[in-house]
C-alpha cells in the first residue's frame, strides 16, 4: 500500500462509525476487534465480547499496529508474539524445500492470534488517550475440548460453546484456532522452489524489496524467497461480499482452484 492509501484507509476508519462495514476495508471486518459486539447484535454496541472478554481499546488498528516502536517482524507491529520453539512443522517425504524447525517472518504475526497462545489484546503499546478500561480478562483463540476451560474464546465459540443452541448462540470458529501444531495446515516459512528444483512449480516474476518475488495476480513470497500466511491471505481485504462468493481474506478468488493453480502445475 501507498502512503497516500493509508491515508485514505485511516481517514475511512475516522469516517466509518459504528454498523458498517466497508468493501475492501478491515474496518467492520473480522479482523477489526473494535467491533465484534456490533457484528454479533446488529449494530449494538454492547454484546458479550469486547470488556468482558479482551480489552476493547476502540482503535482498529491497535490491536496490530502502533506508530512508534514497533516489532519488526511486520510492519509497525504492535503485538506481542508467541514462543516460536512452541510449534509443530509440516513435514512430507516429497517435499524439495524443507520449512526450518520454527515459523518465521510474518506468519508468527498472525499466530500470534490464530494459535491462541497469546491474548488477543496482548499488544506492546496501548493506547494513552480514548478512556478504555482494563477489563481483567484476556481471552486466547485457544482451541478447546470438551474438558478445557478458562479464558478462551472457544468458550463460546466452539462445538462445546456455552452460548450454542441458548439465547447467545455463538458461531463454532474451531477451524479459525489453528493452534501450534501445523502438521495439518498447508506448509509456510519455507522458500520456494527454483523450476530447477521443481518443475512443477510456476515461478513468480515480479522482484520485491525485501527480496520475495510475486505472481501479476498478487501471490507473492516474503524475505528469503518464503511461503507465509500472507502469501495467500490479505489481511485487511475481507472480500465478504464479491461476487463469485467469501474468499476469507484471500489475495485472489480460488474458485476453480485458481489460487492453488497460481503456484502449482498440476
Ligand atoms: C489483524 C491485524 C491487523 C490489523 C487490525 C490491521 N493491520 Fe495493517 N497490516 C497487518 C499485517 C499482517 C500487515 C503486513 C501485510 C503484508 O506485508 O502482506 C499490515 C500492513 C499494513 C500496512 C503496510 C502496507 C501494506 O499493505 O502492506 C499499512 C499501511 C497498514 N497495515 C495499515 C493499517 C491500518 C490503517 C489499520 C487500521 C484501519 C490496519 N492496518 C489494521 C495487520 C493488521
Ligand atoms: C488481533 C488478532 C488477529 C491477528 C493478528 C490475525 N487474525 Fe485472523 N482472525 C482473527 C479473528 C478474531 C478472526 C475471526 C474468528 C471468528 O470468526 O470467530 C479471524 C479470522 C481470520 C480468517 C477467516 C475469515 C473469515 O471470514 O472466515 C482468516 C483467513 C484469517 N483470520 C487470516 C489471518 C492471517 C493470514 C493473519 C496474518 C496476516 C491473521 N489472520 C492475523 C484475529 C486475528
Ligand atoms: C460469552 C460467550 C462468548 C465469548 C467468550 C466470545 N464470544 Fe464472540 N460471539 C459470541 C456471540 C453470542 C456472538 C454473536 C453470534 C455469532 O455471530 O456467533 C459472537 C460473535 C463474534 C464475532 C462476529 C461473527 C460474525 O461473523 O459477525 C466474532 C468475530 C467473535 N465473536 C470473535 C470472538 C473472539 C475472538 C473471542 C475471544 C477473544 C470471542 N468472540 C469470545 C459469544 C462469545
Ligand atoms: C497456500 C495458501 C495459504 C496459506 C500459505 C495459508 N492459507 Fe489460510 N486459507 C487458505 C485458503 C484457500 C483458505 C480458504 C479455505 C476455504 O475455502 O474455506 C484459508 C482459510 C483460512 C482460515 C479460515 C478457516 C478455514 O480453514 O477456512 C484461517 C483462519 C486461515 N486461513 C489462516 C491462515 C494462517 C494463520 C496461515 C499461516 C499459518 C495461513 N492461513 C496460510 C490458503 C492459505
Ligand atoms: C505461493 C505458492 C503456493 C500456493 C498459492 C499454494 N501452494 Fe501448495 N505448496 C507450495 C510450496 C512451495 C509447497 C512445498 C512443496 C515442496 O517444496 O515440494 C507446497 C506444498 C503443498 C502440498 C504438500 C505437498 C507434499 O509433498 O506434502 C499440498 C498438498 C499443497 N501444497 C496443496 C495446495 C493447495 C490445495 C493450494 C490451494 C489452497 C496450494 N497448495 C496453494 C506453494 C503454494
């Protein structure tokens, strides 16, 4: 993104208020927190999330970015990260580049949510300003079983969920917890092979700064040449409502398998 659309974007979060969501914007989105208790109760602004399950520090963007002291590990990067010795790689006899022992680079961004072993308000600098409360909870997406409890969000949101099938019925979001074992998710932090290496891999043509490469359509790798979570997933563009159905958060449509195809020839 240029300067001047983050300009627009944070002139659009000023704008937006309460009960929209716009296209294209993650403002309203799922990955805007300042809004989950409007999302689930039509517009009102008190449910049972935001203060009683995380901080709700009314700032979209904090939740991931500040504007000074940052983490380098994404750009402006507000939130505290996991322990990446935690995780479980994936791992198959087949395979030309080997992911290292640990994820790296932007996808312990989005672990830092999606494994749940980090509150979602765990952030590094909180917001001085805006009046917000300590709520004294910090729930995780921490996956759950029947026998786990405490300061989850699959307290609700899981097949178990307190609220499921009662007056607070919540969505199960099981499959949104990826937790720290990713021997069952598609393989990230590992480079991509050269058609040398592999033949049957397309290559991408366009050179990066940080020294990844990118497809026209917007597929792209990160430093080292790396497959990441955000090689697939653009994470401000929730793509709620295109036309051809939901694409999570996805840089290209994969209907027909297009994003699949983008990379592999098969
Ligand atoms: C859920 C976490 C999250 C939230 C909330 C979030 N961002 Fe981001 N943002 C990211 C990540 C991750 C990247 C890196 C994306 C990449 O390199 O592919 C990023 C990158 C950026 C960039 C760098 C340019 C780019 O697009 O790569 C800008 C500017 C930006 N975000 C602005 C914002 C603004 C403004 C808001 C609030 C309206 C916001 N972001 C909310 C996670 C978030
Ligand atoms: C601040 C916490 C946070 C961070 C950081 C974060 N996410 Fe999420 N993400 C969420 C939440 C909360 C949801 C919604 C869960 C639910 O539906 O209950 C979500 C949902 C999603 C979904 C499913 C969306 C849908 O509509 O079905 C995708 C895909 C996703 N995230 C990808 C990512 C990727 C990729 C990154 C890193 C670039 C990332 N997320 C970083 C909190 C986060
Ligand atoms: C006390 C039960 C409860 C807890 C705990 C809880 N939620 Fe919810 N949540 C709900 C209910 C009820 C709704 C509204 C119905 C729905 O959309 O599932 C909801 C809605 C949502 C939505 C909006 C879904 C949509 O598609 O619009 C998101 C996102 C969400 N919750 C994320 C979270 C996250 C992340 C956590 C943990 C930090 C969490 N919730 C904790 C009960 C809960
Ligand atoms: C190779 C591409 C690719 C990579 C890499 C990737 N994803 Fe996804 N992801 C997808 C696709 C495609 C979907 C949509 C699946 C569907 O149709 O429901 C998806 C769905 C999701 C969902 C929604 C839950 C679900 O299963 O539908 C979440 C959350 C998510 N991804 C997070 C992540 C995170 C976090 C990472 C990095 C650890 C990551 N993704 C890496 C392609 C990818
Ligand atoms: C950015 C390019 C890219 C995209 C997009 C992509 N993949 Fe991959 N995929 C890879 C790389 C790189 C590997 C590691 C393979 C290797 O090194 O041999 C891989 C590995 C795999 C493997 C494991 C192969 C094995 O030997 O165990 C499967 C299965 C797979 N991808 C399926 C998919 C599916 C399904 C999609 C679409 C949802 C997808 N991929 C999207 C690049 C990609």
């Amino acid at each position: 993104m240029r300067a001047w659309m983050l300009i627009a974007v944070v002139m659009l979060a000023a704008v937006g208020g309460v009960g929209t969501v716009m296209a294209d914007s993650i403002v309203g989105s799922r990955h805007d927190l300042s809004h989950f208790n409007q999302r689930g109760y039509g517009g009102s602004p008190s449910g049972p999330m935001q203060g009683f399950t995380f901080n709700d520090y009314r700032e979209a963007c904090v939740y991931c970015h500040t504007p000074h002291n940052g983490s380098p590990v994404a750009p402006l990067w507000n939130r505290n990260l996991s322990d990446p010795e935690g995780y479980q790689m994936y791992s198959s006899p087949n395979f030309d580049s080997k992911p290292g022992n640990a994820p790296d680079g932007i996808s312990l961004a989005c672990l830092s949510c999606h494994d749940g072993t980090v509150a979602v308000d765990d952030i590094r600098n909180k917001p001085q300003f805006h009046g917000w409360a300590d709520s004294q909870v910090h729930y995780k997406m921490d996956y759950m079983d029947q026998n786990r409890g405490s300061q989850s969000c699959a307290k609700c949101h899981s097949r178990w969920g307190g609220g499921i099938g009662g007056v607070n019925a919540a969505h199960d979001a099981s499959v949104r917890y990826l937790t720290q074992d990713l021997r069952d998710d598609h393989p990230i932090s590992m480079a991509f092979p050269s058609k040398r290496v592999d033949p049957q891999f397309h290559q991408p043509t366009v050179s990066k700064d940080d020294g990844g490469r990118a497809f026209e359509n917007g597929i792209q790798t990160y430093e080292g040449d790396k497959v990441q979570c955000a090689t697939c997933h653009d994470i401000h563009n929730p793509d709620e409502d295109n036309s051809e159905g939901r694409d999570p958060f996805l840089r290209v449509s994969n209907q027909g398998s297009a994003l699949c195809l983008t990379c592999h020839e098969k």
